[in-house]
C-alpha cells in the first residue's frame, strides 16, 4: 500500500479513537514540554551568566595566592600570604601583554553616616581597577596616583550604600562617613550594576586605595588577589605565561616546584560555569526525558490494545493480499503519528510554559535544536514503541485473525 | 467434462493434518479434483468435515502438509507468505459468513481494499473498478453508504463486489449464506448465478444441502474425504425459487 493509502488508515484509525489516542499522546506533550521547558531554562541561565561574566571584562586575569585549591587540599594560612608588594611592583615594571594590574584587599563592616548604618565590603584597590572592571563612576570622582601615595581616605561608593546612607536622596560626594570607625570622605558614586546571575548586589560594595585599606584598616603587608587585564581576549594566555614566570622568578621558583599561587582568566571562569551549568541542564533534561519514556511505553500499550482490536480487520486485509510489511507499516505509522502530534503539540505546550517561566523572572531561551530533537525523539518513540506492537499484527495467522471475534 | 476447459484449481493428493498437543488432527486425508474455467462448485459436508479448511488451502492461506496444489497452473506448496499474499491479491475473492466490512467505511472504500495493496492501480482506476463491482452487485445506487447503515444482505452484497474487484480467477464462499434469512439468501443465490452465467469460477461452501440444487457441480465432504463429486445436469433458477417463495415472510 502506498504512503499516501497508509496515512489515510493511520488517520481513520486516530480519529476513530480520538479519546483514546488523546490519552496516549498526552504523555508525549507532557514530555516533550519538560525537556523544552528544562532546555530552555538551562540555556537561559547559561546564556545569562556568560553576559555577566564577559560584562565583567573578558580579559580579565585574577592571581590569588595559594596553590590551586581545586584539587580541595585545605592549605596552611601563611601559604595564602604570597602576594606581595614586590610582585606587583615586579608586574608593574615587565608586563607587555597586560595593560592594568589591580593589587586588591577587602574588608567587611559597618559603613555609618549619621544616623544611618549599612553592613557592606569595602575594596583596596589600584587607581587601574576601574579600567580592569571596566566600572563607570555616576558622580564624582576616581581617586588618583597622589592618594593612593598618601594612603588619603577617600572612598567611592556603590549604589546600595548610597541609597542606605543618604536615605533622602542628598548628595553623597564630599559627605565623610565612618568605616570600622575610620572616617573616609567620598569623592564618587560607581554607576549601578544591580543584581548578577547569582543574586549578589554588585553595587553594596566601596572602593578606596589599596594603600589605605591595607595600612589604615588592617595593617596588613599581603595582598588577597591581583587582578589583571590582558590586552585584549587572545592575548589572555600569553598574560598568563608571563605573569606566572615573573610570579615564579620573584617566589624563587623553580623546576617542578608548584606555584604558591593561582592565576585564572575570566575565560576559564566562564567555561568553569558554562560546563557547571551545562551538567545541571543535562540531570534536568534526562529526568524529564524518562517521562518521554514512559509516555513511549503507554504508546505501546495502546497500540497492543488496537492491534488485538483489530485482529479481525488485519486478518481481513490480510486475506485480500496485504503482506506482513503491509500490516506493519500501518501501525508503525499510526504509533509515529501519535508520537509526533504529540511531539507538536508538546513543542507548542513548551513554548507557553517557558513564557510562563519567563514571567516568574526565570532566566529562558529555546534552543532550535532542541524542537528538532524533540520531533526526531518523538520519531524515533513512534517507531520503537510501535514495532514490537507492529510485528505481532504482521505475524498474526490470517485464518486465525480473520475468525477473531 | 469438456476437455477444452481451462482448470483454474488442481488437487493432487492434498492433506492437512494440525498437531494439537501430542494428537494430530487429520482435517484433509488426501483430496483430489480438478476445478475449470466456470464452474459454480458446491462444496458441502457435516461440521468438522474439513470444508473450511479445504478452503483455507484453496484461498492460499494456509499450505498443505504435503500434496500438490496447482492455481492457475502455479504451485502454491512451496510458496513464501508473501507470494501467497500477492497470489491471493490478484487471482482470489473471498466472501466470508460475516461479511466482514471495514467498520464506519463506506462500500465503495471497502470494495477498493483489495486494490490498495495492488500497485499497478491509481486511485482513478481503483475508484472505476470498485464502482463497476457495486454495480454488478446492484449497489450502484449505495456506493457512498457506511458499513454500519447497510442491512445484513447489503453488506454481504458489498463483501461480493469486494471479492469481484479484482477481477479474480475464482471466487471463495465461506457459508456465505449462513448469517441471512432464506429470501436474502435466494437473493444472493439469484447474485452468484448471474455471476456463474457471466464465466467466473466460484467455488461455495455450504451446510444447506438445497442449495447444491443451483449449482453446476457438488463435492460432499466426509472426515477429510470427497464421498461424491457430482456434476448437476439440472440447475434450478435461484430466481424462480425466490418467485416462490411464500409472501407472507417479508412484510
Ligand atoms: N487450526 C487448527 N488446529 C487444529 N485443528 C484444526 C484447526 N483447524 C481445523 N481443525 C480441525 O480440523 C477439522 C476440520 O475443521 P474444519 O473447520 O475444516 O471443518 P468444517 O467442515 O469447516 O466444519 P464447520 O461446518 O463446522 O465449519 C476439525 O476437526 C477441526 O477441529
Ligand atoms: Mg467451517
């Protein structure tokens, strides 16, 4: 029988049962707007995190001190004491392929003015940092070279701190509060960047020279990171080659000794959290893939329930010469069409969850791939849950099938 | 018999024997007989005589234990499913007790069926063919009615025009009466004999012994054996049997 002749039956057959058939595509609407649903979340987050990070800078390269810890060996608090004044001052005299380095040390604590108090972090940092974060002061001011000399007390603040002091939207620059009692005045106000993919406030922070925070807040003489631009995306491995050999050379290290320090580029973090993120989406689809399973094995229960239905109409057709390829084809395409509207309609039902998703604040975006995945998975069901059905009606004895009753 | 006359069906010694559990059940012990060109064969016997089972193997759908069976002129014996398949799509038409249509199906789609697995025909000539059959039936005037609309005669009328379609070497009654009332069943009487003046074979299997009265040859069937195989030199007219038959039955 031709292609035509066959979807012809296979329609009847549906239409005859609408019901029924309805009941046994639903496992597939169901499936395959999970599978979308979940796709669409993990790619959404993924995609939302990778904007985040390369907002931050893509060329941005962080030493910290200690070995690489992701081997998850904890390590001897002095090891985390390494970077130094030295090294920056090192840095700052060999580089080539980075453009700004940033010594940093950070602080938490209260931030008051007048009445009005916030627990917040404040940051030491080099005058270059703001060009590292790529960070656009509102109002105000950086502070320069000469404060960071002088170890002034100036400070720059976030949008959250902002608004918790100077409640009344007064003009905090020039204002002088009090950080762990140390009175700062504030010469700019950093442009709002509101909440990253991990729900940190990127704006409760304050930034002063390094200088002054190491000195005047926690007389301290080690740095707890360095950051580092490259000059550009490509050039990122090379920074990193000669950041470590002057890290190295200044550590007097040597041979296969390891490094008692860390570099990592903002590169690796993404690719870090893109595979991280990647794993979720994955557990995520493969639970919602095994309700495509079991919506195939309720498709097969069905079409045993029509093939034995049936028997006396496949013995009929038999008897006026179908062959057994015949008989099967027709059920074969009846169980690929139950499985591929339902694929349809779950795509469709997917869709308007995922917009649903999206109106709670979640994070989406449909891969295209993933609607042909979802008609090839559904294919691909109709065809292994309808040939076990399929065979038994090819092979049913047509004397016997045609006197079923 | 006329020497000239084609044989459609040959038997050459066939037997049938089912193994049920450790018994076997001997339903054919060796038939033999020629069928020609034309002939309407009455195949009669008491149940469990071997009659459906003679037809099974007649219809191609079941092989014979051993002995020859020739179709046409073509052995069947040693034939795949799927040649038997083609074989009975082009050269057999079956009619069975119980009609049985495609359910919710109208009769001219039920009796394109066969055509549908016959690649040589379009849908236009498979639609002409089917008309014609309905026709020769007396259906012209129904083609578009449903299975479940007809009456039990209608539909068996339909399950005719199916088993001529195909324009078939012969056609294969399985009491093909059994589920109708007398004056329908002189009414498919009156059907088979035109088809029988018009040169088909038809070869019908019966438990009702009047019926060989309007036939040109009976074969009594006993414990898997022909006991007679008689040539009828006097066919009575199903039409005039139906002409007689008191008024008082259909109202
Ligand atoms: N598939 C089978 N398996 C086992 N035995 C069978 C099978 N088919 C037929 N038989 C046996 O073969 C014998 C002949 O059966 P068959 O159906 O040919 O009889 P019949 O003449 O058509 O009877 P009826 O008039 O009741 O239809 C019976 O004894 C029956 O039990
Ligand atoms: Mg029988």
């Amino acid at each position: 029988m031709n292609f035509l002749n066959l979807l012809k039956v296979a329609l009847r057959a549906i239409a005859s049962n609408k019901f029924r058939s309805f009941l046994s595509m639903l496992g597939i609407i169901i499936g395959v707007a999970a599978v979308i649903i979940m796709m669409a979340i993990g790619q959404g987050s993924k995609e939302s995190v990778r904007k985040n990070i390369s907002q931050m800078g893509t060329n941005i390269i962080m030493i910290r001190p200690g070995a690489d810890m992701r081997g998850g060996v904890r390590q001897d608090p002095s090891a985390m004491q390494t970077l130094k004044m030295a090294d920056y001052e090192r840095i700052l005299e060999e580089k080539t392929f980075v453009t700004h380095v940033s010594p940093e040390v950070t602080s938490s604590g209260q931030a008051i003015y007048g009445a009005n108090n916030t627990s917040t972090s404040m940051y030491g940092e080099s005058v270059e940092y703001f060009d590292i974060r790529q960070w656009t002061i509102a109002d105000g001011e950086s502070f320069t070279e000469e404060d960071v000399r002088k170890s002034a007390k100036v400070c720059l603040i976030g949008k959250t701190v902002a608004d918790e002091l100077f409640p009344n939207g007064q003009d905090p620059v020039g204002k002088t509060i009090r950080f762990k009692s140390i009175p700062f005045r504030i010469i700019g106000v950093l442009k709002s960047k509101g909440y990253n993919s991990f729900g940190m406030d990127q704006d409760n922070l304050m930034v002063a020279p390094y200088t002054t925070v190491m000195k005047r807040l926690l007389a301290q003489t080690y740095f707890s990171s360095i950051n580092c631009s490259a000059l550009s995306e490509e050039m990122t491995d090379q920074a990193i080659e000669e950041l470590t050999r002057i890290l190295r050379s200044n550590h007097k290290i040597t041979g296969d000794a390891v490094d008692d320090f860390t570099i990592r580029s903002q590169q690796e973090m993404m690719e870090t959290m893109s595979t991280t993120m990647d794993t979720i989406t994955i557990i995520l689809v493969v639970a919602a893939a095994f309700s495509l399973l079991v919506a195939g094995i309720g498709i097969m229960n069905i079409m045993l329930v029509s093939v034995t239905e049936r028997t006396k109409e496949i013995g009929l057709r038999m008897s006026v010469g179908a062959r057994g390829i015949d008989i099967s084809n027709q059920f074969l395409l009846e169980s690929i069409m139950i499985s591929v509207t339902g694929g349809v309609l779950g795509v469709i039902v997917g869709y308007l969850g995922t917009l649903v998703c999206t109106s709670f604040g979640l994070p989406t975006s449909i891969p295209m791939w993933s609607i042909f995945v979802s008609f090839a998975v559904c294919t691909l069901i109709g065809i292994i849950f309808g040939y076990f059905p399929a065979q038994k009606a090819a092979n049913l004895d047509p004397i016997e099938a045609i006197r079923y009753e | 018999m006329d020497e000239e006359k084609k044989v459609v069906i040959e038997l050459q010694n066939v037997k049938r024997y089912f193994t049920v559990g450790s018994e076997t059940v001997k339903a054919l012990r060796g038939v033999s007989f020629k069928i020609y060109e034309g002939e309407f064969v009455t195949i009669m016997g008491t149940s469990g005589s071997g009659k459906s089972t003679l037809l099974n193997q007649l219809g191609c759908l079941d092989t014979p234990t051993s002995g020859e069976y020739f179709l046409d002129g073509v052995s069947v014996r040693k034939m795949s499913k799927n040649q038997r398949a083609k074989l009975r799509n082009r050269k057999i038409g079956f009619v069975f007790q119980s009609y049985n249509l495609l359910p919710k199906t109208t009769a001219v789609e039920n009796v394109e069926l066969p055509l549908m697995y016959n690649s040589k025909y379009n849908s236009r000539q498979r639609r002409e063919a089917a008309v014609k059959a309905l026709e020769a039936v007396g259906l012209g005037d129904r083609l578009n009615h449903k299975s479940n609309q007809m009456s039990g005669g209608q539909m068996q009328r339909v399950a005719i025009a199916r088993a001529l379609v195909n324009d078939p070497a012969v056609i294969l009654a399985d009491e093909a009466t059994g589920n109708l009332d007398t004056r329908t069943s002189f009414e498919m009487l009156v059907l088979f004999q035109k088809l029988y003046r018009e040169g088909r074979t038809i070869i019908f299997v019966t438990h009702n012994p009047e019926i060989a009265h309007y036939s040109s040859r009976n074969i009594m069937l006993r414990d898997g054996k022909i006991r007679e195989d008689t040539l009828n030199e006097n066919i009575l007219s199903a039409e005039e049997g139906l002409a007689k038959l008191p008024k008082t039955q259909d109202d």
